[in-house]
C-alpha cells in the first residue's frame, strides 16, 4: 500500500471540511467512548503533511542545544496521559455572523491517550539561560497563508507553523506538557504530527503543534501570525486576547438531535470539559427555557479528559422536546445561552439545543 493509500483509509471514518489542507471532524459516535478511536479522531492543519527528518533541535537561549531523535524521547521516563483536544474554532458554524476560516461544526474535539516525554525534562537537559521569555515551537509544515489583520489582508507566500507557550509554563511540571510520539498506543499517525508532537493538556489544541521540528527558548516575547494574529478573540467590545484555555462545554451524545424515541424513560448522556477545572455540574433543561436539572456527573477518570455525565428523563408525554445541557467548572465558569461573538469565531462553547420526538 503506498503512503497516500494508507493516509486515504486513516481519514475514510471522519467527516472532511477541507480536502487540501485535510481537516475533518468526528463522527459523532467518536464523542461516546472515554477514548476515541485513532481514526476517528478530528484533524485539524493549517497545511499539507510535512516531511519531517526525525530529528528535534532545540536551542534559542540554552546553554546546551540539543538535538533528538524519536529514540532520544523514548530513553526518557515516560508519561500516558487521556487528553481532550478541541480546536479553538470548534462550533464556528453556529455563530453569526459567519466567520472566515474552516466552517467547523461541533465534533472537531475528541480524547486520546498520548505518550511521551515530559517538556519541562527536554528543556531542564537543554538548560534555558537566563532572562528566557517565552518558549518557541515550530512544525516542520508550511505554506501559503492569508494574514491578519483584516484591514491589510496580505498573503505570505510560505508561513510556517510556529506557536509559543511562556517559559514558565513549559519548565512547569506540574503542566504535565508531552512531547508526544504514541497516540492511542501507536507511533503518531501522519495527519496527527508523526514523528512527534507537543500536547498542552486544557488548553485549546492549537498550542499541541504537531510535526515538532525546533524549540527555541526566546529572551522577547513570541509575536508570530499564529500567536498573535490568527487565534486570537477579537472582541468587539473588549481588548483583543490570545485564545488559550479550552471554554467550558457539555455536548449530548444520546439521543441523537430530531431522533425519534418511545414513551418512558430515557437516559439522556454525553460528555463535558473544561480547561479551567474539572466539570462540577451539568443540568439538563427539557423545555428550551427555564428551569435547569441536575444531571449525574461522573467524576473525572484523568485530570484532562472529558467526563461522562447521564440524566434520566422521563419522557412520557408524546411529542416534540427541546434539550439542552450546560456544564459549569470548578472555576464558576457556565456556559452562555449564545456564541460569544468574535471576529475570527474561537471558543464558542453555547449551550447545546437539540430536540427529539416522543411517540
Ligand atoms: N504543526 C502544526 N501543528 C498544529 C496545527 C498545524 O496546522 N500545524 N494545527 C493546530 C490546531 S489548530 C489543532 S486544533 C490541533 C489539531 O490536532 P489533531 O489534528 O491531531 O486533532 O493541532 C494543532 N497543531
Ligand atoms: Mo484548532
């Protein structure tokens, strides 16, 4: 089977956006499980697959550059961590009016098991010097890119995929940063990074760049298009700033939005995060309005993954329901009744309306 066979049957079970940069979404039988299946996992790329050598050089302000190899990363301790990755334009679709970019709708969020080494150990052995800013992350992909800001749209022949995370948040142990090169079990797949990737566990996957090619601790602060231009909230009513933590969200796996049901008792179910805390409570509303109930919540089963939460309804009166969940974090943070409107469509975590009709 030759490479582009293989990628053609990895993508086959998602929903594609876009062919060419190949982003596609979720089935939604992804969102019903604790993990989801490597090959129902959402993609989101900026650009085409790279080629990527196998090898890691970080340097910048270090007192001793490194360069290391999927072996390297393996010969270090070793950490499994269920991570829930969402991209910041997730539920872009629903908000009004339309935004540019991929017009996702709500299933570019899925939870995998990745395995790696620790960011904060790589950059402990590389030994960032004084005065050390900001850390730099760049993919080995690249290609033509439209720029922002709006009012001077210019387009760059050939960007290349860089985020940046603050040094303090990279040596940060406790922030439990991989550099991932097992997903699921299995080395990377092409469309999720292969050779190695970063995880940023609660923050909205775009920080998790893939493809990892150099890191560079930098003595300014990073101020590149996919930092400071793209991904970023333009409020129309409040300073513009860098999307970062994953909004707090619930989602309805069951039922299935305008599904048919029969009379009696029905298990309402689906998933809830939040990168500012664990999900404390989800209520269930069965009137579009009004009042809210408290559904179950399961604890969560790892400090980054999605939790499950149920509700049972007791749907005996025949006809059309409206449902909605909404989730609210350790953190005091509810979901909002509508998007929260910004120019480029990032974090919308709206409440969820859906209805079904009972026979
Ligand atoms: N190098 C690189 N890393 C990247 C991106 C990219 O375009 N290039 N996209 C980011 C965005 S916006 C998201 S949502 C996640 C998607 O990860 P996935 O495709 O494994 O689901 O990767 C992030 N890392
Ligand atoms: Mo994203």
């Amino acid at each position: 089977m030759t490479v582009a066979d293989r990628i053609g049957q990895e993508r086959a079970a998602l929903q594609m956006i876009n062919p060419a940069p190949f982003n596609a979404e979720a089935p939604p039988e992804a969102l019903t499980g604790d993990l989801t299946p490597t090959e129902l996992h959402y993609v989101r790329s900026n650009f085409a697959i790279p080629a990527h050598d196998g090898t890691l050089e970080i340097g910048g302000a270090v007192e001793n550059p490194l360069t290391l190899t999927v072996d390297d990363l393996r010969a270090m301790p070793t950490v499994d961590r269920a991570v829930t990755l969402e991209c910041a334009g997730n539920g872009r679709l629903d908000t009004r009016p339309l935004p540019t970019g991929e017009p996702w709708g709500s299933y570019a969020v899925s939870t995998a098991r990745w395995t790696g080494a620790l960011l904060h150990e790589v950059l402990r052995r590389a030994r960032p010097a004084t005065g050390g800013v900001d850390v730099r992350f760049e993919g080995a992909d690249h290609g033509a890119y439209h720029l922002r800001p709006v009012l001077e749209e210019t387009r760059r022949d050939d960007l290349t995929f860089v985020r940046a995370l603050s040094l303090a948040h990279a040596v940060d142990p406790s922030a439990e940063i991989l550099i991932a090169y097992e997903m699921n079990g299995e080395p990377l797949w092409p469309d999720h990074g292969a050779p190695f990737r970063l995880i940023v566990p609660h923050w909205y996957a775009v920080a998790s760049v893939k493809w990892l090619k150099r890191i560079d601790v930098l003595t300014e602060p990073y101020t590149g298009e996919f930092q400071t231009g793209h991904y970023m909230y333009e409020w129309p009513d409040r300073p513009h700033k860098t999307v970062d933590y994953m909004r707090v969200r619930a989602r309805i796996t069951a039922p299935a939005h305008a599904s048919d049901i029969n009379a009696g008792t029905c298990t309402v179910r689906g998933k809830a995060w939040s990168g500012t805390g664990p999900v404390t409570r989800v209520d269930v509303s069965l009137t579009g309005e009004g009042e809210w109930l408290p559904a179950r919540l399961e604890p969560p089963k790892g400090p980054y993954q999605w939790q499950d939460w149920s509700f049972d309804w007791k749907a005996t009166d025949v006809g059309r329901h409206t449902l909605r969940a909404r989730a609210t974090d350790a953190a005091g943070n509810v979901q909002p009744d509508v998007p929260p409107w910004n120019r480029l469509g990032y974090g919308n975590n709206a409440i969820e309306v859906l209805y079904v009709d009972v026979h």
